[in-house]
C-alpha cells in the first residue's frame, strides 16, 4: 500500500515521506483518525514506505520483496496488533491478534484500509454486546517479537490498530517498551479515540493526526463511485463528510434505508421534545438503546446533520442546505425551533452522546439522558 494509493492527504503525505528521507523517523507515533479518512492505511503505507530500500522519488517502489510482503501484511519484521475475542471464551483461554491474522489481512485487503471497528467486530461474530481487546497477554507477545533480530529490514515495527482497546496492564506494558525502545523499533499506533489512552502513552508518542478528506478528493471518488452528476457529486461528498466508508454506502445506496430510519428517530424525537411529551421520550429511548453499536452512532451522525441543516435554513441560508424529500419538508417547518441559543448545547449533547456510546456506556441511561436533555433545549425556543 503505496502513499499514492491513498486517497487525499497530500500534504500529509509528503510531511511523512520527507521524514523518512531525512532520517527524522519517531520511534512511537500515534495516528489519530476516522477510518474512512484512511488512518489505518496511511499508517501501512509509512511502514512500508520507510521499510523499501528502492524507493524512487519519494515514493515506494510497491516491487521489491519488502513492498510485497507489507502489502500482503506478510513481512516478518513487521507485526500487526489488534482488538481480538470470540463468543464462548474459556475462563482463562488466551487469544492473540496472531490466531485471527489470516481473517484480519482479508478485512483489512477488501476494505482497502478502511476497515472500522464494527465491520472487524462482525467479521469475528461478536454480537451486540462482546467487544475486542487487546490484552496483556499481547503485550508480553509484542515483547518477545521484538527481542528477536530483523530478519531482513533495518526496522522492527508493530502497528497497534485501536489501542485504547487495550486494558489497563497491557496499556502499561505497552507503556514500558515506549519508555525503553529497542534500537531501530518502531511502534505505530493507530486510534480512533485518542483521549482513551493513558496520558503517559499520549505523551510519549509523535502525533500523527489524519484529517478528513478533502472535498476536491472526495468528489474525484465519487465520480470513480459512479456518480455522474455535478449536483449529485457535491451532495454526495457533502453528506460523506470526509469518510471514504460513507461516501461508497452513498454511491452504492446502502445508506439509503439507514439514513431514512435515522431520519424517522429524529423527526420523532424532536416532536416529543417539543411538545415536552416525557414518557413518550423514555419509550424512544427504550427503542434507541434497543439498536445495535453501530446504528445508534449512525443516528447521532445524522441527528447533528439534521440539526446543522435546520439551523442554516433558520439562519436564512437555503441555498447551502442539502436536504430533499421528507427531510427537507420536515426541517424547513423545524427550523425556527433551532436557533444561535441552543445550536451549540445540541450539539454538544450529540457530541457527548457518541462518546459515552464509543467507550461500552449503557445505552439505556445515555439515550435516556439524552432524550431529556434534548427535550429541554427544544423547549427553550417556543
């Protein structure tokens, strides 16, 4: 996986590029980011740029045995961690990123890099409620991996996908080899949440934060998604916001009957909050907390998409909204209930909402919080 693979991030691209060449290689860096911003991928595609030894211009050369091997994620000096469990589990039973590898080199090839947590979690057939880790049987593993020589590369390196996936004696363990490198390691960790690892972890790391997409690179996708129409393209990469997964769900129609049911929670939500109906409002948050991980945070996306979108029509602007159908009816009559007074606590709500769902809280008490709270502030305009 070569950097020009990777769509976007040019900048970024050639920033990290240029370090290799300077020889200004950190030997723990911390890639932060959405999935389908790339995170993951731009974190390969480093390992294995700094690991070719025929690189031509700045870039690998995706040839020699180092790129094959990185590509097939099959280089012996170069290992992969991730979050791993299974129902069933033996008290006591050991599991370790290595026993599931051949299943996660296939999701992570078909996703192209862009795999999510959820999509890994299902290939492992977890459920609803069983969630990987990275446990401190695995860092005692990493450990000993790295006790041992290159076989043939200058580096040893250790992608960690989702650390803050790991439990409080693995992330210490982690912790100590940071503290105390090995010459020529490098460690990449590459995480969706950030603020979930220890501080010490953060501070002993470079980071490497993965923006969202850029728009003019989000629109050359979408046209190789399929998508034709110029005004099609811009709603398109508007509604993906930066995120390659949702930009391919959009073009494909897979997000059509999801966006619709998340439309549907929020117009409801939002009528019961305005006429201050509570008791209805627990029963929304029974059927909220009822949805699997991945919906309810699809719902909150699109919940502070919706808002963003009334608030403009609020604020006069209906030319910058996109919105059509029920949802544009719907937020246009919603819209002087969404103001400069309460925008920023919706939000702010929505925002801490995903958080507490992120970090395995009970969805019982959080969309219970939430359907108040929101209640609350919808009231404040009428």
């Amino acid at each position: 996986m070569k950097f020009s693979d990777i769509t976007g991030h040019d900048t970024l691209k050639a920033r990290l590029a240029e370090s290799i060449c300077e020889g200004r290689v950190s030997h723990a860096q911390l890639f932060t980011g959405r999935a389908g911003s790339g995170t993951l991928a731009l974190a390969i595609a480093y390992v294995q740029q700094l690991n070719c030894r025929c690189r031509r211009d700045g870039e690998a050369c995706g040839e020699c045995p180092d790129c094959r091997q990185i590509e097939a994620l099959a280089h012996p000096d170069v290992h992969f961690v991730f979050p791993v469990n299974k129902q069933g589990k033996k008290s006591g039973e050991t599991l370790l990123s290595d026993d599931f590898l051949p299943l996660w080199r296939e999701a992570v090839q078909q996703s192209r890099g862009l795999l999510t947590p959820q999509e890994w979690y299902d290939r492992l057939d977890l459920g609803k409620t069983l969630k990987g880790i990275i446990s401190a049987k695995e860092a005692d593993e990493i450990i000993r991996k790295l006790s041992f020589k290159s076989f043939q590369s200058e580096y040893k390196s250790v992608i960690v996908w989702l650390p803050e996936t790991m439990n409080d004696e693995a992330a210490n363990k982690i912790l100590k080899i940071l503290e105390e490198p090995w010459d020529k390691t490098l460690f990449v960790l590459v995480s969706e949440q950030p603020e979930r690892l220890l501080t010490t972890i953060i501070s002993r790391t470079q980071e490497v934060a993965v923006p969202r997409i850029d728009d003019a690179s989000m629109s050359a996708a979408a046209r190789r998604e399929g998508i034709e129409d110029p005004a099609q393209v811009r709603a398109a990469v508007r509604l993906a916001g930066g995120d390659l997964n949702e930009l391919h769900r959009i073009a494909s129609g897979e997000s059509d009957g999801r966006r619709y049911e998340n439309f549907d929670m929020f117009r409801s939500l939002m009528r019961l909050s305005y006429g201050n109906r509570h008791i209805e409002l627990l029963a929304w948050a029974d059927e909220a907390s009822a949805l699997t991980r991945e919906q309810q945070l699809s719902f909150l996306v699109d919940a502070a998409r919706l808002l963003r979108e009334s608030y403009v029509l609020h604020a006069g602007a209906a030319e910058a909204v996109y919105l059509w159908g029920e949802e544009a009816e719907f937020c246009t009559k919603f819209a002087p209930f969404i103001g400069s007074r309460n925008i920023e606590p919706l939000i702010g709500e929505i925002e801490l909402a995903r958080m507490q769902i992120s970090r395995n809280g009970s969805p019982k008490m959080i969309f219970t919080h939430f359907a108040l709270t929101i209640s609350k502030y919808i009231a404040r305009l009428q």
